[in-house]
C-alpha cells in the first residue's frame, strides 16, 4: 500500500482502529491533542504528525475519530487545524458519532477550500473496533467513499454508502430508536416475567431460542436480572438518541407512538439518577415500585 | 421403545409432531376427529384409535395438539371422551395453545380421576414442527415431564418445565408481547427511514450486522417493505396476545405503557381490515397516511 | 302523589335519595339490611318493609341502591329477595352501579318473571345525592324509565334514557375514561410548570381563567399541590373503570393510545401503593423521582 | 389618565386591545406596518407614530401585538425601530406569543438600551380580546408590570406577573399541553361512545353536566361530531406546542406520557393532511379507519 492516510485522534475507538490499519500494511500519521498516546502507534510502524493541519498537508486523506461534537469541530476550525490544508484532491473522513448540524458545518467548510468530506458514523464500540468488525455508516462525497473501501475494509466487516452528508447520522438515530424501543420491551417482558412468578433466567432461555433472539437480549439480560447496568451505551446518551429521531419524525409528520412512549421510560429513569448507568438501567423505571415493597 | 403413546390431533402441528415420534422408534396410536387423516400416519408404522377414550385406554400417556379450546375441551369432556379412560397411572399432555381457563378445567376434571396432566404449549410453527425444532413449554405434574422427556426431545429442541398448570400459557404471552412491541418498533424505524430519505432494505442490512439483528426481522422485513403480510401468526391473535399479556399485567399491578402502546396500534390495524393478514400488517397502520399522499 | 315506591338499601347515597323522594311527597316503603338504618326515613314518613320481597310485593315499582355488584345480585336473588314477588304490572330500578354482566342476569332474571327492569346508574356522590342534582343514566324499558321521571326529577338534575340495558353501565365508562386520562393530562401540567420554575398555584388560577376549566381542576389541584388524596374514587375503581372502557374499545376495534397510557400510569400508582387512596393520587405515579431528589 | 401609551400593531388582536384602551381613557400613540389601519383607532381617539421608533420616542411606555417572531424582531431590530429610542426611563411590553429565544432576545436588547423589558402573551383569542377578558401571563421587570396593570386591567379580566423572562411563554406552553392532552381524551371518548351505540350527542349532554364539563368541549364536541373544524387554533400550531412542551420536560428529565401519547396522534392528524384545520381535527386520527368501513 502505498497511500499514506492521516488519522486523527487515539482514543480507545481511534487507536483500535489505526493498529487495525497499520497491521493491514498501511502508512499511517498519527495525530493525538495528548501527543504521548502516538507512542504504541509509532513502535507499530506509524508516522507522528505535529498539528492536524501537518497531518493533512501530508498525507492524500485523513480519517479523524474524536469523542465528541466540539472535538470534531475544533480539530477542523482552530489554529492548526484541517482547514488550513484541506485542498483540491484531499480527502477528510470524519468517523465521529456527531449530529446532522456538526456534520453540515465541517462538509462546507471543507467544500469551500476544494477537499472532499464524508461522514462515516460506525456502529460498535471497543470490541468490534478491535476486531476490525465496525459497521461503517459512510454518506458524502461518493469518490472519497470509494477511494476509503480499502481502509474501511479492514477496520470494519461491512460499510454503507448512504448518498448526502447526513445520511449517515440519520441512519444511526433510525437504529438506536428501534433499539431503545426494543430495550423497554424486553424489560417489560422482564417485570411481567417475574411478577406472574416465571422464572426471568427460564424467559432468557425460551428467548434465547426463538424468532426474537438478539445479541443484545443475550449480552444485556443477564445483568439486568441481577439489577446491574455497568454502562457500555449510557442512558442519557440513548435518551438524546431517542429524542433526535422523535425530532426527525415530527420533521416529516411520522407518528411513532411506540419510540415515544419509549422515550418518557428513559426519561423517567433518568430522572430516577439512572442516566449515567447502562441504557438497560431502564429496566430500573420499568419496575419502579414502592421502595418498601 | 416399549411405551406407547397416545397422540390426538393430526393437523398441521400434530402429523409433523407424531411423524418425529414415529421416526424416532416409538410406538404411537393416533386418533383424529377425521380418521382419514390417520392413513398416511399409519403408513409410517401407527395404530389408530376409534376414539380418544379407546387411546387412552390403551396408552400410559397420550398427547394431544389440537387446533383451538374448544376442541381442546371436547376431546376431554365428550361422550368417548379422554376423561371415560383416564385414570391412576396415566398422564394428559396438552401441547394446543390454550389460556389458563381452559388449561385449569382440564387439569382439576384429569386430577380427579386420578391421571395426571401436564400443559406443554410450543413456540414455533410448522417448519420447526417438521424439524423436530419446536421449543416446548410444559407446566403441570413434575413427574409427567420427566416420563415425557424423551417424547419432547425428538418434537423439540428444548423443554422447559415451567412449575404449575399455566404458567405454559403465561410464559408464551410474556413472549409474544416483547415479540408484538418489537414488530411495532421495527415498523417504526422502517416508516422513519423511508421518510428521511434513506433507503429501507440498507436499514435491514445495517440492522442484520449490529446488536439487535434477530431472525424476526431478517424474515419479515423483505416482504413488509413490499407491503406484503402473508399470514403465519394472524394479527388479531398477536392483539389477542398482546390483550392477554396486559391483563396478566393488570393483575398484579405491572405498569407496561410500550405493550399498552404496541397494543393500541394492533387494534387499529384491526380497524382498518387487517386482522386476518400477518402481524407485520401493524406496519399498515404505522405507516397510514392521507390516501393521496 | 299516590304511588307507592319500593326503595332498597339505605346508605349514604340510598339514604339521600330516599330523602329526597320523601321530602318531595312520595309514598316510600323502605328496606335495609341492617333494618335500623330505616328509623330516620321512618321519622320523615316512610314504611318498612320485612324484606326485598315485601317492599317489590307492595309497590308498583322499586329502586335499588346497593354498594357493589354482589349485594345487587343477592337482593335480587337470594330466599326473600325481589324474584320471589316481582311479576307483570311491576318495574324494579337498579340504580347501583355494577356492570354489564350483572345488570344482564338481572334483568333476565325480572324479564323472565314479566316484570319490567331499568338499570339507572348515577353520575354525582354524596353532596350531588342530598341536592338532588344526580345524573341518572337509564336504560332498559322504555315504558318504566316514562314512569320512573317523577321520581328521578327530585332525585337527580337530569335523567338519560339510554335504549338497551348495558348502555347506562356503559356511558358511564366512556365519560369515567375522559376523566382518568384528563387527570393525568393535569398531573402532567403540574409536574412540568414546577420543574420548571412555575408556581403550580399559578398554574391553577391559569386553567380556572380559560377553556379548559372544569370543577375536577379546580377541587382536585389545590390538595393535590399538597400531595393530599382524601379518597373520593378511590384510585384501583378508576383503573378498574380505565380497563374496562379499554375491554370495551378492544371489542369493536377502537384505538386508544391516550386512554391506554393513562390506565398504565394507574397501574403504576396501584403498584406504589395508592390504589385506595383519591384517583387524583396519580398525581404520585407522575411525578415519582428519586426519593432522594 | 395622563400617561401616554404606545401601541404597536393592529391586526385582529392588536385593533380589539388597543380599543379597549382608548374606550378607557387612556392617551394612545399607535403604529401599524400598513398605516391604513390605524384610521379606525384615529377615530377612536388615538395619535399616530410615523415609526416605532417614533412611538416609543413619545411615549413612556409601549405595547406590542405582532402575528409572529418575525415580526416581533424586526419592529425592535430594524431601522427605526423600537432599538433606536428605547432609553432609561421607559418600558417595552411585547404581547405577541414567540418562543423563549426571541424574548431573550429583545429583553437583553432592551436591556442594553437601558430600558424595561416584559414579556406578556395572552391566553384567549378575537372575543377575549373585543370584551377586554384576555388572560395575561407577564414576566420580566416587576417594576414595569405594576406600571402597566392599569393597562392589563381594561385589556384582559386577570393579568398574572409570573418573575423572570421566559416564564410567560412556558406557562403558555404548560397550559396547551394539558389542552392538547384533553381534546385527545376527548376524542377518544367520542369514538368509543359512537364504536359502543351511544349517543355522541348525548355524552356531550352528559359531560356537560359532571365534574370534567368545560368550555372547550362545550365549543368544539358539537362541530367535532359533525366532522367540521373550523380552524380557531390550527392543529399545526397545537402539536408545536407539544413538542415544545415535551422538549421542555426534557431538559428537566420531566416523563410525559399522555402529552408524549397525545403529541404522535397529533403528528398523525398532520400527516392525514389536517395541519391547518383546527386542532379539534386530531379527532380524524383518532377515528381513521378503513375507508370503505
């Protein structure tokens, strides 16, 4: 491989993701704000760039991967950032989970200097990083696309190309509705379970087998039965997730009274101090009762 | 195998059912209200009985797999009736989807003969019933289940043994209600995603790789963006269900606002023709909109 | 007035009714279970009757006012009760408030016998009943609600004659429906105007002022502010009712998203423990943080 | 009365207010974007101001009653607008009903200036409005709301000071979110009445006369049954409330469900194409059915 890709931000996600490109026999620079984090980068084979911007002066596209909105942001707009060398015949990839209003800001920005942008929101989290089996929601400009599948290809098991810059968050809120919906379901299914003295162990077990059975069921049950929500996905973050996709729905008059419903139980159970546990800690809101009972 | 067995009812379920005991080298005497139906079970090596009280009294157990509660209870209670026959030392096994009045009456007139009788409800339909792949819940006389074991081993991929008569029908409701909230949340995200502009069979590829891929979806996705409900679980007995589970509910004062709201929109899906079609069809009314539109 | 009217069971609505009917000239023959209960009527110029039977062998026609369906049904059944007397020229009244089921058998039960029946619940408690400003709603013979409007107009401000027996039980469920869900619409009110810096004082004299004022808001919302339920209807027989209109809609296919979030709300507050207390102590279940918060 | 009032803005609302004011004696300065309309208020007594500016120049204090945000920023923002002559000394009230955002907005603006800043929207519409019985919900500076309570007296029959800007228009929002909750209810009551063979007509009668009759369904019930919403509070603005009501709730992890409920069928309605009839027509999505049935 001879392209030189630029990565920005090391993070638990971005650092898993690097190693993934530079074992495939990738040249890869290294960014990181804590510059110390490039080391196990480099004794991998990676370059250190100092600034993003010598990041991208260097290298013909740039993959960034950063923990939040304001850190997409800053790494493009401020002093050494993307901007001041993104040009004609560059690509940036920004594969943070941001919304729609972050993502447009950046893609004009980096429209008006002549680079090429994409937005590439992954599903998975540090276990799928690692395996190089992200699900990579990918939407912009279909040549940049094209020129990543390679790097896509080994940091994840399959990408999607959704068409215009903000498809790809879109698609990420249409899941994770779908998934808090079904979250307060099987909690539900839970309380009921128990309340009409069946064994919630044994409802695992009958799901586990059947037309419904899920990975998440599987890997979130067996802690929720024991009340413990130690948090992969934090509730307040699904709650906003659920919230956003409410939004886009009333954007278009789409009636969702399921994920509405849905939403108010996080509410609630953020509400209880629940927000910062695991999204299952609605269970919590779920079966509230009396506390002497 | 030296027991014989009983077996009453040869419909869809109960040929595939007995064929797989017949298979497996037991020795079973069917009966059905059509004896014709009989022939192609004899073929494969079964007697026949004149009458449900004739098989009883031949077999130390009999099974039955009828299609509804009422002829759950006419082969029980009528003239040449299982309750002529049945006595000390010989059990009833149930495996119809009754609710728990029935499967009581059932139970209280068995025990009073002294017989034995468990309820024993399946999840799966008629492919799983032909592959021996049926998931089987029993509940009723502990002893029973252990003596039907080997029985359920070759018409199911698992037993559960639930503890008393209706917890069987109980365990199937909690199932079908998390099933009948999660076909709600799936339409929703499917109607959120076409009107957003994305496309709705990239959302099942991008849901068939993450945490809540399940075969439900895989199955029924493909043909409900095509507006196509080919009945396998009619939606007037998933809202039956759903009804059932939020009385359960009720009863011990369980509060479930995402079944109550997945209810409500069954029933509106009823109110607009669509009882008899597959429980998908819920995406009909999900999706309703102005006509002209 | 020379008609003579039977009138059984003597409590605090009975009693103020009867009065009523008393003070306004009728002739009434009385009954109660614990017979001492009589002397006050007695004192304003009624008889006693022995028992059901005496006071329906005496009168032209006969109100009932009973506390629930099982001492309804036992009035009218049970050695001494209104079958043994009740036959053609004569109407029995049964202005209790039970349910469908009960009110068919008994009207079977008259009918069978060639009298005539009514089923003539009441809108309105203890105050209303002493006012003589009850809203009685009637159904059942024509003919015998013609009769019985004398003795309704000094009972209640406004009488209804709705057709066919069930239908009195039946408005009654509708309008108790409206109520339940309203009550949670203002819990919800007062629970977002406080967490949102309001007064919920203010709120109130707010709503008194506008198109939504009703006397539920204006005598409910100052004890609830003060998280005070002195129990009027008690909260498990609003849920109860909030059930069974939902039953009702389930039957004919009507969608009922509000009134169903509302009954789960119920359900809630029945599972913290405030079933006996007012229906306002939904109030509770709405708010329900963090006992700690 | 010797202080002279400005009054910006004379369409239904404006015209109706500012007559008031000049029927009571009060000294008025009005402006208007089309000048024509101001003639009326001429005849009534009333001076003309050339521009905002010049209505605020001459007077001590002014009032103003715009159709929209828009509106109501530019007549402060624009050139010669409120902005240029705003100074120590004297007060802008704005009645018009805008968001949180545009309040703070003009307040600090106003602020800035060294004027006086109240917001002031009103709760009732043309009639209110012509019989001086508006509703008026205040906050922002005290000291100018006691100034203007002689004006608040002749316009509205209750003016309420509710502290900080920002709190007059969430408890508009507080009191439209029970509202919409109510007419969803409502509905629902409707159509199970009408599903069920009672009366529609006579449930109106009932209600009328219980514990929950109020204005609005006295109003709207009559219309609401012959399907006909004349538009008084177009169905598109309601479910903007609730939202915004619903996002308010958020902030304070406040759960809804009936407004959350009651928010999805007033989507629906939108989306059957009932955004600008009166919010009444939520009652079409609550009945939607098959329609051949």
């Amino acid at each position: 491989m001879e392209i030189e890709i630029g990565f920005l931000g090391l993070g638990i996600m971005g650092k898993a993701m690097s190693l993934n490109l530079l074992r495939h026999g990738f040249k890869v620079t290294v960014w990181n704000r804590t510059l110390s984090k490039c080391e196990e980068l480099v004794e991998h084979g990676a370059s250190i760039g100092e600034t993003p911007a010598a990041v991208v002066k260097k290298c013909k596209y740039t993959i960034a991967m950063l923990s939040n909105p304001s850190a997409a942001l800053s790494v493009v707009f401020e002093k050494d950032g993307v901007l001041e060398q993104i040009c004609e015949g560059k690509g940036y990839i920004d594969m943070s989970t941001v919304g729609a209003d972050t993502s447009s800001k950046i893609s004009e920005a980096i429209a008006e200097k002549g680079g090429q942008f994409l937005e590439a929101p992954v599903s998975g989290s540090k276990k799928p990083a690692e395996d190089g089996q992200l699900v990579i929601l990918a939407a912009g400009e279909k040549v940049l696309y094209e020129k990543a599948i390679p790097a896509f290809g080994v940091m994840g098991k399959k990408s999607f190309y959704l068409g215009q810059v903000g498809n790809g968050a879109k698609m990420k809120l249409v899941v994770n509705m779908v998934m808090g919906s079904m979250m307060n379901a099987f909690s539900e299914g839970l309380v009921l379970a128990d309340s009409s003295g069946l064994s919630q162990q044994t409802l695992l077990d009958v799901l586990e087998l059947g037309a419904i059975a899920n990975p998440m069921f599987k890997m979130k049950g067996p802690t929720m039965i024991k009340n413990s929500y130690p948090p992969a996905f934090p509730l307040k973050h699904q709650q906003k997730d659920m919230r956003l996709a409410l939004a886009l729905g009333d954007e278009n008059a789409v009636s969702m009274p399921i994920a509405a419903a849905a939403n108010e139980v996080f509410k609630k159970a953020r509400s209880l101090g629940f927000g910062d546990q695991d999204f299952s800690a609605v269970h919590e809101a779920v079966k509230a009762t009396n506390p002497s009972t």
